[in-house]
C-alpha cells in the first residue's frame, strides 16, 4: 500500500514504509525507510531534491513531521535520461540531532 510523503513540499507515493526508533546521542530519533520510484520525468527534481539532504519530511497519514537528513539511499538504475526510463529508488531519512 503507497503512502504519500512529502519531502520539502515534494509529494512522493512511497511503498514499504517503516517507522522505526533509533538510539542517538542525544537521544532517541525518528528513522524512516521507504521505496518510490522515479520517472525519466520527474529524475532531475528527486536528484536535486536529495543533493539538499536538509529536509522536512511529513507523513500526514502518520501524523509526522519532523527535519530529516539522508542515512542512506540507492537506486536500481544511473541512466533515468532514457525516456520512459523508470527507477526504483531506496532511501532512508533520520531524524535530525
């Protein structure tokens, strides 16, 4: 089932959602991982989006909102230029200390 998260007022339909909890030093942290995939369409504003890595990230579904940065992420494929070219996109966003 897809959720919509909105990642700096982007909307992307997530799948595989997970909520997680994670130990910081300064405490406990909010952790989210999610699938999306990403048109040859809309590549250049997700990648643009994500060279950021200062994010506020909601889960209106959830009730959730907080500043976020990247703990990981990967994509099934490098060349979205191709048209009709689609990619399955991994990432990973913690709450920020």
């Amino acid at each position: 089932m897809s959720q919509t998260m909105i990642i700096n007022d982007y909307s992307i339909s997530a799948e595989n959602l997970c909520v997680a909890t994670v130990s910081g030093i300064s405490g406990d942290k909010q952790k989210i991982s999610f699938d999306f995939q990403v048109s040859h369409k809309d590549y250049h504003d997700i990648t643009t989006l994500l060279y950021t890595n200062d994010f506020i990230l909601e889960i209106p579904a959830k009730n959730i909102k907080f500043p976020a940065t990247i703990h990981s992420y990967s994509t099934s494929i490098t060349n979205l230029y191709e048209e009709d070219a689609v990619g399955d996109f991994k990432l990973v966003l913690v709450e920020k200390e």
